[in-house]
C-alpha cells in the first residue's frame, strides 16, 4: 500500500524506557508484597518501637524467657581479665570530634563497652546527632573487632532551660540550678533506660572531655572504689607567655566544711549551694587543687561531692537507687547530690587528685 | 479541487510522460519483511520480559530466598545497614511520654513483679497474666527473684514458658526477663514477722533496694509506662491497666481492700501506704533520727494523715480521683518517664519514708480487695454478685475467720513485743551515736545540718501532673 509522505511517522520505541518500567514494576510489587519485613531499612534505627516490632509479634514474634543471674555478674578491680561490662554514659549538646577519637583511644575491649548518648531536641542537638551518627557509623561498620558491642543514641522528651550553650551564659550562678536541674534529668533517663543486667560499671565521660590516659577504665577499676573521679583539667594558651598551660576546671569534687554546712543549714528548702562561685564561700576542700605530684597517679582522697565529667560507679550503686537529684537533696544537686544520695545508701565516693583527664578549652570572655 | 490521482498525472500533479523512462520516485512500496536487525531487537525484549515475570514469580513462590532477594532489590544497602542496627539504636523519648489511651498509640508497658519465696502465689498471678486485656505482646514482664527457698523459680520459669508457648496467639508476653539477685534478707515475709512493727522499716528498706534493682535492669527507652504488682493481689478487673492508664496521671493507685468475714464487717483497709501529708506526720518526722522510717498503720506512730484506705463511699464513682503524697506499692500505674527523671524506691529514709511511700495521686475508691495469705481479693462493686456465685468459697473463708481470731487476739501482744524492741534498737544506736560523735564531730554537725534541710523539703517525691 502507499503511505503518502507527511508528518505522522510511526514513533520508534525507546528501549531505555521500556527497560525503566519494568524495573520500577519489578520493584513497586516486591515492595508491596514484602512490605513492613525488610522493606524499611533506613527508617529502622529511627523508630522508637522498633525492636518488637507490632504488627509481626502478633503474628509470629515469641519472646524467649531470658533469665539474668544478677548473683553472678562481678565488679572487681581487673575487669578486662573477669570481662565485665562497661557502660560509658555521655550527655551530648555539641559533638567535639577529639571526644570520639579519645574515646576510640580507650584500651578496654570493644566487644565489652556498651555507649549511651543522650542529646537535647534541639536545633544544636539536631547538628550534634548527625555529626555523632556520622562517626558512629563509620566505627560499626568498620571491622569487627574494632565495633563497640552495642550504641544507644537518645533524644530528651524535655527541652533544656538555656538556649545557649555559651560557656560564659553556661556558668552563671542563676543560671546554675535550672540547668543542672535539667541536666540531672538527662542523665537520669539515660542511665535507667541503659542500665542492662549484665553492667558492672558505668563510666560517665562528659562531651567535652577530649583527652584521658587510654587506660582510664582500668586504671580507675583498679582502685576498687563503688565512685572515683580522677581530676578534671583544661588546657588554655597563657595570653602573656603564648604557651599552653593547664588548670583546673571541675569544681564539683570537694571534701565538705563547716562553713558550707552552716551556710546550708540557713538555706531555704528549695536553695542549693554551689561550688566555685565567689558570691558563695564555702571553704570546702576542693580536689582541683589537691594536685600536686604527677607521679603519685593513684594517691586516693575520700570525697563527699563529686563532679561528672569523668565518674566511674560500680553499677550497684545505682542500681541501688543513687541517682542524680534534679531536685535540691540535702541543698545539693546533680552530681554533688548523688555523692550525697550514695553516701545514704552506704556507698562512699574517692577522687584521684594527680590522675588528670583534660577538658576541651573554650573561650571565657 | 483537483484530485491527486489522476490516470494522467503523478500523485504531485506532475503530468505522465509517457516517452521517458518511469522509475517512479514518488512510490514507496510496504516493506515484505521486517529488517532482521529489528527483528532480533525484538525477540530480546520479549526475551527480557519472560525473564522478568519469571523473575517474578520466583518472588513470589519463595519469599523466603533472602539473600537472593535482597541482593536483587538495593539489597546492598539493607544488609550493612542490619549490621549497624543490631548495635546502633536511636530513640527520641518525646515519643513514649504514655497516654491516655495506650493501647491504640502501641505503647509498651513494663510490668514489674518483685518475688521472694512466692510459689504458692504463682498460679493465681498467672490467671491474671492470662486475662489481662490490654494486648499481651505491648507488656514486657520482669520478675525479680530474691532470696527464695521455695521453688520460685522454677515454677515461674516453667509457667512462663508454658505461656509463650500457648496456642492462642493473643497470650504470648514482649519481651520477658527474670531477674535473680540474692540480698540476703533475713526478715521473714510472714504476715505476723513481716508486718511486725520493729521488722517495718529494715524490710521496707530491703523492699526498696529490690525494686530499684529490678528497674534499672528492665527498663528501656521503649517503654512508655511501668506497672507495679504485687504476687499476692487474688482479685483485680481484667481492665486494670486501661482502667488506671485512662486516667493519664504520672502516678496512680487504686484502693486496695482486704476481705474479711462479715462478722467482722466484710473488709478491711489493706495497703496504708497511700496518704496524704499530716501536720502531726510532719511534727513527728522532726523528732526522729535521720535513719528513721515513718511507718503506717501502727500506734506507735500516730500520724493522723487521712489514708487512702478509709476515705472510700461504696457508693461512690470508683473513677473519683484524689491526689496523695505517699503511695503503696500493691498495684501502681506510673508514667516511664517519672522513672526516667530519676524518681525510684529510696532505700533510704528520705523524709522518713521508705519503698514506696517515699515516692506519690490516687483514686480511692478504684477498688481493689487483697488479702495476704490465701485468699479473697475482689472488686467490691461486683462483690455481691460474686459472693452468691462462690458458695463453695464458704468453707475456705471459714478456716480464714479462724486465723483472722488468732492473728487479732495477739496482735496486742505482738505490739507490745515489738514496743520493747523498738526501744532497745533505740537504746543501742544511742550508743552508737555517742561513739560515733567522739570520733568524728563533723558527722554530727553534719546530720545536724541535713536534719534542718529535710524538714521543709518533704514535697520532693510528691510527683506533680
């Protein structure tokens, strides 16, 4: 037959499309067919219920009994050798790259350390996570043995009383019990959401600790103590000689005094005292400036309130009920107010004046 | 218009010269066939679709083919991913804060039983694990076995595993743990030994620490609410948990009775821990020492604090709520979060209170009926009812009214043991003290100090909505 010749011309197929259609087809009913098993995989960390998953465990999902003999679980002080657990505990509000890699320095076994965070839901705490998620990443999908045994990432259900994090804004006094308050709160949640059956110590390591002896665990284990704070430090640049020194910067480990206690007894309930501020003179003996010989590492001071940038406690002790007070216990608050709570309970608190960790400078204008 | 096929011209219009030679290049013939290029084109693409459907149904025939699968659609990316996920977790607690209505938002409810010598009080509190209609597979069970002679253990192992194994697929619990830790408690947990008044607060003390030890152990960042119960509850609606969940307080209770004989007016007021704050409590916290523990219902301590136990109108709205400053530990209904914040059992005497009162809102008259030892606890708006359908209880109630004689009749003297007791305790840690102030005076100031600060700070446990 003749086609007359015009602008209608049969249209050639593309095969490229063609192909692409039946690939998405492909995918649309896989994903239909198995959807909720293995069709979520990037959503999977991010929801809160999911471990026992609904919707299947009406189906299938049996959970065995699990029994935990809390009578076997040890806490002595060689830990590597008797494999106990460790569970380091860290509030997070900004993310400092040299705290993970002094983490990553840490020489106690992976396969045994159990990290919790717990970041504010924030625009700041947003930031903090991405950056933490992006290295955690990294670590547990590097090889095996160097993989920590298992990371819980938290966000606070409460929003946190400063919008600035600014260490000068940080540090003022009527700033102080709002925040530690809050901060109290943080820490709580954490440990009691974490705390697993099989815990034998719990190492809180504060955010901005970028530096500690890679034997820390150990080390502080070793002194057999149910609380231990070694002293915290901040290392600045001397504006007149322009070479780094170092000074103290956790206040919180102090032996009590006379002159704090009376200061107490004339307080209202809900005051509390607070240590390091010049409007408050308590006298107390303070562990920051108990340092003296660098080789006399493991001299041992008791203490009656310690600071929490770097805390390790027998996990009995909390499990015996010493928490953070986010409320004023005995005038006192957060940490200083655990060393008091576990005191109550029997336990006792000991700081390492001459063994430093050292704190990440920043600008105090 | 001029046609365009003329016998005497071109489709064009150009006129036929019939003296040239036509090779006509105006025409196009059809094809015969289609070129084979094109053909093996085509016999590929029909190729690639049966092996696409093939594909297909291969899915579809074995699900089960997981590697092959996953490989197939961006699996790559799925299976790194599980390696992360089995040791990297994320939870934003704002999304288990617990709500009214749980059980349509899937919330995930820890429910905590602290046990010790408890065999004979398994099965009833297993007949409630069965009926309990809040969906099973949202409740995580942790029990804590301590100290236990008896086959506690066993038995409860046996009968949990017997539960998750049942047929009804509505039965099987979440996830459940058991939690064994020894204290070496030396106070007997008989009703005469264990509400003896001198054993009270070293007991409540130990009871304290044994529920902090299973809390912190159990519980996760899923978990939006913590139920606490007591083996020994006999009677409770099957709805508790909605019931007590509806009305969406941080802390909640409900009234817990004990069944008597009528002769002695049908029952009784069981768990005193529920009350409010008295001055006389007040008064009288002032003048004991730092480690002593205000205990409820004894008359040594007369503390004149209106108790959730007697403010009860069997005629009222069981849903009335009212709000106290302690709370017993028989059946409580609490928020995660209020755990999370830190809130727990003291096992020391904070504000003079130990277990849970020193932790507190209540709705009296939401009943519950609890008898210790062997028997009758009920929900007394069904009461009437219930007590013409068990006729066959009469006989079990009568051997009850026997024990309930002997156990009233020496209640006198066992006060009066207890009396002599307390005063020698008493008498010996002022020893104690005196011994203690010689080697250390700043201990002294300090409790000093402290006893000053816990007079005003008594609210600290009172959890506020």
């Amino acid at each position: 037959m003749a086609r007359p010749m015009g602008p209608v011309r049969l249209r050639r197929t593309n095969y490229l499309t063609l192909s692409i259609g039946a690939i998405l087809c492909v995918f649309i009913i896989y994903f239909l067919s198995h959807n909720g098993s293995t069709s979520q995989p990037a959503n999977v960390t991010r929801s809160a219920t999911r471990k026992p998953s609904a919707k299947s465990s009406l189906i299938v999902e049996r959970p065995p009994v699990r029994r935990f003999n809390l009578n076997n679980v040890t806490i002595t002080p060689d830990p590597i050798g008797n494999r106990e657990a460790v569970l380091i505990l860290t509030p997070m509000a900004r993310f400092y790259q040299e705290y993970w890699d002094n983490l990553l320095k840490l020489q106690y076994p992976r396969e045994l350390i159990t990290l919790g965070f717990i970041l504010p839901k924030n625009k700041e705490g947003n930031a903090a996570t991405t950056a933490l998620q992006a290295q955690i990443t990294k670590t547990q999908k590097g090889p095996v043995k160097d993989r920590f045994r298992s990371i819980i990432i938290e966000r606070q259900d409460f929003d946190p009383p400063l919008t600035s994090q600014d260490e000068s804004e940080r540090h003022k006094m009527e700033n102080q019990k709002a925040r530690r308050a809050s901060m109290s709160r943080a820490r709580n949640s954490l440990l009691f959401t974490t705390l697993g059956a099989d815990t034998s110590w719990v190492l809180w390591l504060d955010s901005d600790i970028i530096e500690t002896p890679p034997t820390l665990i150990q080390d502080l284990a070793s002194h057999d103590k149910p609380i231990i704070v070694p002293n915290c430090y901040q290392r600045y640049i001397d504006s007149e000689t322009g070479k780094p020194r170092e000074r103290p910067y956790d206040f919180n480990s102090w032996q009590d005094s006379p002159t704090a206690q009376e200061i107490a007894s004339k307080m209202g309930p809900d005051e509390i005292i607070l240590e390091g501020y010049s409007e408050m003179a308590t006298y107390r003996a303070l562990m920051a400036y108990m340092a003296e010989k660098e080789d006399e590492k493991h001299l041992e001071v008791p203490l009656d309130g310690v600071g929490g940038t770097a805390l390790l406690v027998k996990a009995d002790v909390h499990r015996d009920g010493a928490m953070f007070p986010p409320f004023p216990f005995y005038h006192l608050i957060e940490t200083e107010g655990f060393a008091k709570m576990a005191r109550r309970l029997g336990w006792h608190a000991t700081g390492l004046p001459n063994y430093k960790v050292i704190s990440l400078y920043l600008y105090i204008v | 218009m001029m046609p365009r096929h003329h016998s005497s011209g071109f489709s064009n219009g150009y006129p036929r010269n019939t003296n040239t030679f036509d090779i006509s290049p105006h025409r196009f013939q059809p094809r015969a066939s289609t070129p084979a290029a094109r053909r093996r084109r085509n016999l590929l693409t029909r190729l690639g679709i049966i092996a696409v459907v093939i594909v297909l149904i291969w899915f579809f025939i074995r699900p089960g083919s997981g590697t092959f699968t996953s490989l197939f659609s961006l699996g790559l990316l799925g299976s790194s991913g599980d390696v992360l996920m089995d040791t990297v977790r994320y939870y934003d607690l704002s999304n288990v804060q617990g709500t009214a209505r749980g059980w349509e938002r899937e919330e995930r409810i820890l429910l905590c039983v602290p046990l010790r010598d408890a065999e004979p009080h398994l099965n009833m509190m297993f007949s409630h694990l069965r009926n309990f209609t809040y969906p099973h597979h949202l409740i995580d069970l942790a029990f804590l076995v301590s100290d236990s002679k008896d086959r506690t253990l066993e038995v409860l192992v046996e009968k949990l595993e017997a539960l998750q194994a049942s047929e009804d697929p509505k039965l099987p619990y979440g996830e459940i743990s058991i939690i064994e830790k020894d204290f070496g408690q030396k106070v007997n947990q008989d009703v005469e030994s264990r509400h003896g008044f001198a054993a009270q607060a070293s007991r409540r003390k130990l009871m304290a620490q044994a529920r902090n030890w299973l809390l912190s152990a159990t519980l996760r960042p899923y978990h939006s609410w913590v139920y606490w119960r007591d083996v020994d509850v006999e009677t409770a609606p099957f709805t508790i948990l909605e019931d007590l969940m509806r009305h969406n307080k941080d802390v909640i209770v409900p009234n817990v009775w004990r069944p008597l004989p009528d002769w002695l007016g049908g029952e009784q007021p069981y768990d005193l821990n529920s009350w409010q704050e008295s001055e006389t409590a007040l008064a009288l916290a002032d003048t004991l020492d730092e480690d002593a523990v205000i205990v409820e219902g004894y008359a040594e301590y007369a503390t004149w604090r209106p108790h959730l136990a007697y403010l009860r109108d069997p005629y009222g709205d069981p849903d009335m709520e009212m709000e106290i400053d302690g709370v017993g530990g028989v059946s409580i209904l609490a928020k995660a979060r209020v755990f999370r914040s830190g809130v727990h059992f003291p096992a020391f005497s904070f504000e003079k209170h130990a277990e849970t009162e020193g932790f507190g809102k209540v709705i009296p008259i939401f009943l519950i009926l609890q008898t210790h030892a062997d028997s009758g606890f009920r929900w007394l708006n069904e009461m009437e009812a219930e007590r013409l359908a068990k006729e066959a209880e009469e006989k079990e109630k009568q051997e009850r009214e026997k024990k309930v004689k002997e156990q009233f009749s020496d209640t006198n003297a066992q006060w009066e043991q207890d009396k002599t007791q307390i005063q020698n305790l008493a008498k010996e840690a002022q020893k104690e003290r005196e011994a203690e102030s010689q080697q250390g005076s700043s201990q002294d100031s300090k409790a000093a100090a402290d006893k000053v600060g816990e007079k005003s700070n008594n609210n600290q446990f009172r959890v506020e909505a």
